[in-house]
C-alpha cells in the first residue's frame, strides 16, 4: 500500500505554503507516501516556493496551464504511483494523527472510498495561521476546533454519517455519501479511480466536479466509510461570488444532462439550494436504490450564497 497525496493550486500562495508546511510536519520522512503537486498556472510566487519547498521535502511537480480543478488533479494522479490517492486542496491542513488513522482506515477497508471529518476556519482567522505558516520556524499547527466557524456546508459528511437506520438495521449505510465527499476530503483507491476514467474535464471553474465523480463512483458500487479521527481544516479564503454562481449554474447544469437527468441529481440540485433537508436528500437517494432510509440530525447544508431557488426551478423544468 502506498498512499499518493494529490494537491492542486493556483495562486493561493500563501495557503499553500500553510497547507504543505503542515503536511510536511505530520508526515515526517514515511516511505509510504509521497505528495504531488500540481501547479495550474499560477501568478504569484507559487513556483518559488515550490523550489524553497522541494528542497526540504521531496514531491513530484506538475505543471499545467490553467486547466481547471479537474484537469489538475487528473494531471496529478497520472504523475503518481500509488495504490491510494488523497486528494488534498491547496486550502487544507491536517489535524493531529491524520495521516496514521487514514492509513490504519485504509489497510483495514481498501476497496472504498475513505471519508475525513472537515471543518471551516473562520476567515477571521485565516490571516494569522498564514502567517505563522511563513515563519522559518513553523513546524506545524496545534489545534485548531477553537478557531472553527459554524458552517454545515462543511460538516455535511459528520452529520451524515452519524446518521440511524430507520428500519433498525445495523450499520450505517448512506445512499448520499457522494454528495459530500469533496474534493478536498476524499481518498480513493487508484483503480476506482481509474475506473471512472478519473474526474471529468469538461468541469473548468468551480464545482461540482468532486460530486460528480463520486456519483459516478456510487453508481459502480462503491460505498464509502467515514473517519471521524481523520480531522481536517479548511482555511477560508474570499471568493468571487459572481464567478462562483455563474460556473455552478454551467457545471450542474451540464451534470444533470450528462447523466441523462437521474432523480438523485435532481434532489441534489435542492439540498444544494437549501430546498429539502440532509435527510429527505439521502432518503430519496436510498428508495432510488434499494437502500436503507435513514434519520439524519437536522444539517442546513445550503450553497444559497452562490445558487437561487429560481435557478433550480429553471433546471427542473428543463
């Protein structure tokens, strides 16, 4: 077993110093992993200080002319040559024991998909972990749950997966794993991902490249396990909104006629929008299936900050 780590990024130079500074200090030296990272055209000082950086840890580089998220990480995993891929976000650093839980998680379960349990840094206090993270000193963060922000959004997967079976079964068995696992807390066996044919390219900006893959994922018969061990940290950074609800309008769009318009896509178009519930999302998803139905504690998982209810009536009628 070897784990290969997959970062993206383009120009977020200073999260990415945070993010690979504090990977470097969990991993150490392990023969059982290695880290690639891929540079999409960046127009800032990424590329030096992936010099200054692959100096003291070693990684594969790739570079790309600003292809896209999608195109990115495929570039980086054909660059790999692990068994087991971790896509990690240029915005992204890990919480104490991460590493050995995924990999203990991974030798016990190797054929699903491993899920981690991500939270939102406040962006409030964002600035002063970027700067720690470019002193020559820093060896690492402590933790970080006192500087977390409430946002469901990324707590999705936790409350999930803490779900219970309506009919009392045992075992958690989630029909809308898919739908949060993101790119930036998710680890797939290669050949899964090779058997999807790997993230699909016509995704250019932002999201949801990463559901749409693991849908295709769910679709082959994958399930997923969630680590709840395995913590994570998003640092928050500021978006532009207008790009954001435009690319998500395309992509979801383009989703739902690729997969010739499913009703678990059409569901997920209103969790995404704040219409229906965790629970009513995943549920739906189960009776689609074959599926257990399952009670999920209430999770507001909304993207209303980049989509509108009228934009989601426009795609149900189309």
């Amino acid at each position: 077993m070897r784990l290969s780590i997959v970062t993206t990024t383009r120009t977020k130079v200073a999260h990415l110093r945070a993010a690979l500074r504090n990977l470097a200090a969990r991993a150490g030296e392990r023969a059982d992993m290695e880290l690639v990272v891929v540079n999409d055209g960046s127009e800032d000082g990424t590329e030096a200080f992936l010099d200054a950086f692959a100096a003291e840890f070693p990684c594969i580089r790739v570079r790309t002319d600003r292809v896209g998220l999608a195109s990115a990480r495929n570039a980086g995993v054909r660059a790999s040559t692990g068994t087991h891929l971790l896509f990690m976000d240029d915005d992204i650093v890990l919480g104490e024991g991460y590493l050995e839980t995924l990999l203990a998680s991974i030798a016990e379960r190797p054929d699903v998909v491993q899920v981690g349990s991500l939270d939102n840094v406040h962006i409030d206090n964002v600035a002063p972990l970027l700067d720690e993270a470019g002193q020559p000193w820093f060896a690492g963060f402590p933790a970080l749950d006192a500087l977390v922000a409430h946002n469901s959004m990324f707590t999705a997967a936790r409350h999930l997966f803490a779900g219970t079976r309506v009919d009392g079964g045992a075992g958690v068995v989630t029909a809308a794993w898919w739908a949060v696992s993101t790119g930036g807390n998710l680890c797939v066996p290669r050949d899964a991902w090779e058997r999807t044919g790997g993230f699909d390219e016509h995704f250019k900006s932002w999201g949801p490249e990463d559901a749409e893959f693991c849908f295709r994922l769910f679709r082959l018969g994958y399930t997923a396990h969630f680590n709840p061990g395995c913590r994570l940290y998003h640092l928050d950074h500021r978006r532009d909104t207008v790009a954001t609800k435009l690319s998500l309008m395309h992509n979801a769009g383009y989703m739902l006629k690729k997969h010739g318009k499913p009703p678990e896509l059409y569901a997920y178009l209103e969790l995404i929008g704040g219409i229906i519930s965790m629970q009513e999302f995943n549920n739906r998803c189960a009776r689609q299936n074959g599926l257990p139905e399952m009670e999920v504690e209430e999770c507001f998982l909304t993207l209303k900050y980049v989509t509108r209810k009228d934009q989601l009536i426009a795609w149900k009628r189309a």
